[in-house]
C-alpha cells in the first residue's frame, strides 16, 4: 500500500514538472509574439546573404503574402520581412532585427490594418503615434533611407473599421508631408468601386487578403514610388 502510494506521489510530481516546464515554454512564446518568424528571417541571412540596395518591405500580411512581388516591378530586387498577423507594435519591438541588419534603398511599410482591428479602444492617434515611433526608430539608424508607407486598405471583412482606417490615413499622411525622404502611398482610394465601397473582386475569399487583381492595383500605384 504504501509503496503504490509513494509510486503515485512520484507520478504527480512528474506530471506537475512536464506541467510547469509547458508553461514556461509557452509563458514565453506569448511574451515575444512572432519571435519565430523573425528568427525565421536570421536563418535565411545566414544562409544566403541579402542583397545591399534592395527594396525593403515590412509589415503584414498584405506584404506577406506577395511572393511574387518582384515579377510586378522587374528591375528591382526586393527583401520581403513582412510577417502575417503583425501590428505596428511588433515591427517596433523587432526593428533592430527586421530594419536594422540591412542596408536597404528604400523602405516599403503596409502595417496598421491589425491593430485596429484588434480592439475598439485603438484609435487613429493610437496608429498615428505608433507609426511615429516606428519613423523614428528607423531614422535614428537610417537617416537618409526613403520611407514610403503604404495606406491602410479598405478589407470589406473590416468594414466596421473603416472610419478609424480613414482617420489613420489622414493623419499619417499629414505626416508624411511633414517628414523628409517620406512618402504616403495611398492604395485606399484605387480599391474602391463606383459606389464607394471596397471591391470584393480584388480579396480572395476571406475578404482580408488581396488576389492578384488586387496586387495589380497595388502595382500601378507604388511603381511611381520606388527609387530607380
């Protein structure tokens, strides 16, 4: 008796410590949300060095999700560090690993879009100071790289945020003009129908991610954008 009692003391013990250590592990991986992703990007720099004088693209997953960005502006190289699911908050905390280590001719950012839809309580002001900060942080390391930032889209599957995605527009736009060697690219306007509405023909079946009617628009207005 006193023995199966011991054997299962034991037991528990070593379900409470496979218990302890899943939570640490994933106590973890909360607190430093897409660290894989970004880890995912230093492997591929070690294994191939990226080119100097590309094109930069950071942000979310409309960047993510355009592998074949460099087949719509041929003669330029491009370097893709966008990942999916991101806001402007974890492009700040990971700029030293997405921005920094490369020595890029122009800087592409599409973000915002995420942290809006994440909670009501986020603001324009909220997107604006977090671009700001993100602007910032870039200049402080790059001060003569072109920044271009792409406006927020106009997701028909967030059309309950599309007055805050106007606001932010706005506001980052003023800012833009305001700040040297950067530019506001707006998409917003082009992916609009003639009632005024998002064209659902340009999202894949989501109605978050763009298909390749949609990257075309993104095409024709960011060509006259990129440095030559």
């Amino acid at each position: 008796m006193a023995l199966l009692i011991w054997n299962k003391l034991l037991l528990m013990r070593k379900l409470l410590s496979i218990f302890i250590i899943v939570f640490v592990l994933c106590s973890g991986l909360n607190a430093q949300p897409f660290i894989q992703e970004v880890n995912a990007f230093a492997k591929l720099d070690a294994r191939q060095s990226p080119p100097d004088n590309a094109v930069l693209l950071i942000g979310s997953s409309s960047f993510t999700y355009w592998k074949d960005v460099a087949d719509y502006f041929p003669g330029h190289q491009f370097i893709n560090r966008a990942f999916g699911g991101s806001s402007l908050t974890h492009l700040i905390d990971y700029v030293d690993k997405i921005v920094y280590p490369y020595k890029p001719k122009q800087i592409l950012i599409y973000c915002g879009e995420n942290d809006i839809a994440a909670s009501k309580t986020v603001t324009a002001d909220t997107v604006l100071l977090r671009f700001k900060t993100l602007h910032r942080l870039i200049r402080e390391q790059m001060p003569n790289v072109p920044i271009s930032f792409v406006s927020i889209k106009p997701s028909p599957v967030r059309a309950e945020f599309l007055p805050t995605v106007v606001e932010s527009n706005k506001w980052i736009k003023e800012f833009c003009k305001r700040s040297k060697k950067t530019d506001f690219i707006d998409v917003f306007g082009s992916m609009l129908g003639d009632d005024g509405k998002p064209m659902e023909e340009i999202f894949v079946a989501d109605r978050l991610h763009m298909n390749a009617k949609g990257y075309q628009i993104w095409k024709n207005v960011i060509a006259p954008y990129l440095i030559k």
